[in-house]
C-alpha cells in the first residue's frame, strides 16, 4: 500500500488557557486536492503553522511521504517540499518576479548572484502554468491579485513542493481569476503535487477539492470524499450546538431610537460594499462573517481609521463622511480593536495609564480612575502601577474596555472582543455587555465565534465579501443558518444585490 503524501497525527498546541488543537489528525494522499474546513477558530490556521514550521506542536507527529517531517522552522518546511500561500500575499512589490522566487534561495559565485539558471528555471514554471502575460523580469507592482498569486504558486514550485497550502485563497479575486486558479490547482494535482485546501465558500469545494477534513474546536470532527457528502453535512459538522446559549439569554425589551446610522458606505476597493444599517441605543448588534468578509473593514471605516469611497455615516448632529478617532471618541463613540496587544493598549504602561489614555477628561489621579474600573469589571491585577503586559488575556481585554467607558463611550464598536480568552473571561464579558445594553448604551459586536452572537445580541446580521445580508433578530437563526449565509450558500434572495 502506497504511504500517504501527508499525515498529522495527534497534533496539540496549547497558547496560555487557550487549547487551539486537541488531538488533529489528517492525511492527504498525493495528487489530491484536500479541503481544511471549519469555522473561524476551529484550529486550521494553528493546524498550518505546525505544518510550515512556524508553531511547534506540543504533541503529536507529521510524515512526509513515509519519512518523519518536524520543520524547525518555514524555511526548513520550504526545503523539505512544503509551501505555504497565505490570504496575504508575501511578496516585494518592488522587485521583480526572478527576484521575488528566488528570494533567501540566490545562488552566487564570488560574491555575484548568478541567476541564469534559476530564470530558465522559472521560465520553464511559468509557462507550466500557463502563463504568457508576464515573465521573470516583469516587476510585481505591475501584477493584479491574480497573477501575484500565480507568482506565489510559481516560487513553490521553484522549491519543488510536493505539498502546497492554500489560504483563503480566493478572497481577492475576480471569477475569471477564480476559475483559472481553479485549472491551476488541478493541473498541479495531477502532476502529483498535494493541494491542501482552506476556505469558507463551500461551492468552491465542490468545483475543486477531492476530500475534505472538518476541524472543530480544534478537533477533527469529520471528512471523507467530496463527491459522496453535501455542503448541508459540511455545515452541520462544522457546527457547534448553541442551544443552551441561547436560552441563557436574557430577555429584550425593544431598543431605543438608532445610536448610529449608515447609509451605503463603501471602502476604496469595495469592503465594505454599500453597506446599510442602524444601530439603536439599548441593543446589541452582532456581525458575523468569514475570514475576507469585511467585517474588521467595517468598523475601522465607521471609525475613519481606513478610508471611504462612498457612504455616510449619521449620528447625532452629524451626517456625512465618518469622523477622525479623535473626533469620534469626543463625541462618544469607540472602537475596540481585535488586537489589543498592538492598537488596543499599551502593554508597557502601567494599567492606570492605560486606563486614562487619550482621555478628553481630567486625568487627575490615574490609580483612582484604574481602582473604579478594576472593581466594576472585576479586572483581576496586581498594582495600578503594574505594566499592562502582566494581565492574562481575559484582563487585558476588560483593560481596554475600560479605556472606552472611561471616556463614557456610548456607541462601542467592538471587534472580536473575547478573542484568545478563557471561558471564565468570556462569561464576563458576555454580562458586561448585557449590562452596557441595559444602561442605553448602543454595541455592535462582530465575532467569529457564532455561540457568542446568539447568546449575546439582540439581532445578528451577516457580510459575505463585503456586502451585508439582511440583518434578523436572533431567534431567527442558528449555528447552521449563519455559517451558511457567511458561506454563500443560502438562496440569492437573502443576499441584498
């Protein structure tokens, strides 16, 4: 019997309380073009840093055609036959395609790089797939999406990959685009090379993937052939059951008069595309999505931290373009970013400072301020003094929150805000909000993690690249409902457009 091309066996990685992979097991044949399913959370991306060799596991083992396969690192991973295509192309726009292959691997004689050899090398790739639209000298800046990703595909064939990783890769790209990746990816399958797969447009699966393996929780829940399952089995596997959330949440009263307003608001590349809704005082508003939904585009654009094409946003006494930062927290509205360690706090300044940061206030004392703050939202610390970086996660994350409220935000945009916190942290955030909805305050929540939505809103609405389907209140949907809207694979009708 023929080895697999590929397994992973057993695979646990553990960041602080968070347990990202629980036991992962997968194994992709050669030739085969394999589907990494799940949603956002479930493990797949930490699955793929193990696999490049930029995670170590803390359990578990990986082959590569029979021999053992434990990357120190992704240039090793690289050099052994695996190649990694991230959502986030990693390549030098100001260098040309030869240069952009062969970076880190030049070969050179007495000090000068000779390149003949690695650009008939590429000569011969390129026109392996298909590509007559440029060529080796041809600076990246000049390619679209699509043939920068043909670029990424060509350096991984340079290296000689024997298993090549695709990340969302799609997201970006037209339907002829996506078409002719589509007959690249098969071209390759059928030259031996292993296609690893991850994407949440389920009809993309359909059209390319032989097999598929489902991760859930950081466990692998399910897979099998392509040809012998249905998208509906996909979601319900995928799926987590929500039931007892959704009946631990409380009861709504209807919402106040709408907090913040927008009207057709659209980013320079079309994410967000056109998107409309209102957000009322005494609600919470959930967005979900997939990854390259526009979710996080969203509400940096209402927050004018990335540019408008077209749109309003009203609120108050205002109606137009999105306001500064500045001038959005001065008059009550705030943003809580998903990554609290880089834009949401200082993590080498003490909790107080952190606390009175940017403040319009009288900053006065910062430890009082810090004190009131560490007792409503039950900040578990050391002294005011303490620097930031010293709180678990969880505490980090009411840190930041309490920023905002120090402001007396009264519009909180909050994006992803129990991310990479333990359950305990999670349940109190889950109360803060319910308690800021029953001060009149107005929060628009987006989150991966669809549990959390149907416990925590009162109506959740759901992006698909870029535009915003119809928002319901919660009771009408579930776990399989939302993943299938994010996924594209509801009716048309309920895709606005």
């Amino acid at each position: 019997m023929t080895a697999p091309r590929l397994t992973i066996a057993g695979a646990r990685k553990r960041f602080g309380g968070v347990r990202a992979l629980r036991g992962v097991d997968l194994e992709v044949a050669a030739g085969e073009v394999h589907a990494l399913l799940g949603e956002n959370g479930a493990g797949k991306s930490t699955l793929m840093k193990v696999l490049s060799g930029a995670v170590r596991p803390d359990e578990g083992r990986m082959t590569l055609d029979g021999a053992p396969f434990a990357p120190t690192g992704p240039r090793d991973a690289r050099r052994s036959g695996v190649a990694m295509i991230y959502q986030e192309l990693n390549l030098c726009a100001d260098l040309t395609v030869l240069e952009n292959v062969t970076l880190g691997e030049e070969t050179a004689r007495a000090g000068v790089v000779q390149s003949a050899g690695q650009r008939a090398r590429l000569s011969e790739v390129l026109a392996g797939l298909g590509v007559a639209e440029f060529g080796p000298d041809t600076p990246v800046r000049d390619l679209g999406p699509g043939d920068r990703q043909l670029v990424e595909i060509a350096r991984a064939l340079m290296a000689d990959a024997r298993v090549v990783v695709f990340d969302e890769p799609t997201s970006s790209l037209s339907p002829p685009e996506v078409e002719r990746l589509f007959g690249v990816v098969r071209d390759l399958a059928s030259r031996g090379v292993t296609a690893i797969w991850i994407s949440h447009f389920l009809n993309e699966v359909e059209a390319v993937c032989d097999r598929f393996t489902i991760l859930r929780d950081g466990e692998s829940v399910g897979g099998g052939a392509v040809a012998e399952s249905t998208p509906e089995e996909w979601v319900a596997l995928m799926s987590r059951r929500a039931g007892a959330a959704q009946a631990a949440r409380a009861p709504r009263s209807s919402a106040g008069p709408a907090a913040l307003e927008l009207e057709e608001l659209s980013g320079p590349d079309g994410v967000p595309d056109r998107v409309t809704l209102g957000l009322h005082e005494g609600e919470v508003l959930g967005l979900f999505g997939l990854v390259g939904a526009g979710r996080t585009e969203l509400l940096r654009a209402i927050f004018g931290l990335d540019p408008v094409r077209s749109g309003a946003v009203r609120h108050l006494d205002h109606h137009g373009p999105p306001l500064s930062p500045r001038r959005w927290l001065a008059r009550g509205v705030g943003l809580l970013s998903e990554d609290r360690a880089l834009e949401g706090l200082h993590l080498d300044l003490s909790l107080a400072e952190n606390v009175t940061a940017s403040s319009p206030r009288p900053i006065g004392r910062r430890g009082e301020a810090f004190e009131r703050w560490r007792v409503e939202l039950g900040v578990r610390a050391g002294a005011s003094s303490d620097a930031a970086r010293t709180l678990s996660g969880g505490n980090q994350q009411k840190l930041a929150i309490a920023r905002l409220l120090h402001h007396d935000v009264r519009v909180l945009l909050l994006d992803e805000p129990t991310r990479g916190i333990d359950v305990g942290a999670k349940e109190e955030i889950y109360a803060l909000l319910d308690r800021l909805r029953g001060e009149g305050r107005a929060v628009l929540v987006v989150s991966s993690y669809v549990p959390e939505l149907l416990r925590v809103c009162d109506r959740v609405g759901v992006m698909h690249r870029g535009r915003l389907a119809e928002i319901r209140p919660t009771a009408a949907w579930d776990e399989e409902s939302l993943i299938a809207a994010a996924s594209g694979a509801t009716p048309a009708e309920v895709l606005h457009g």
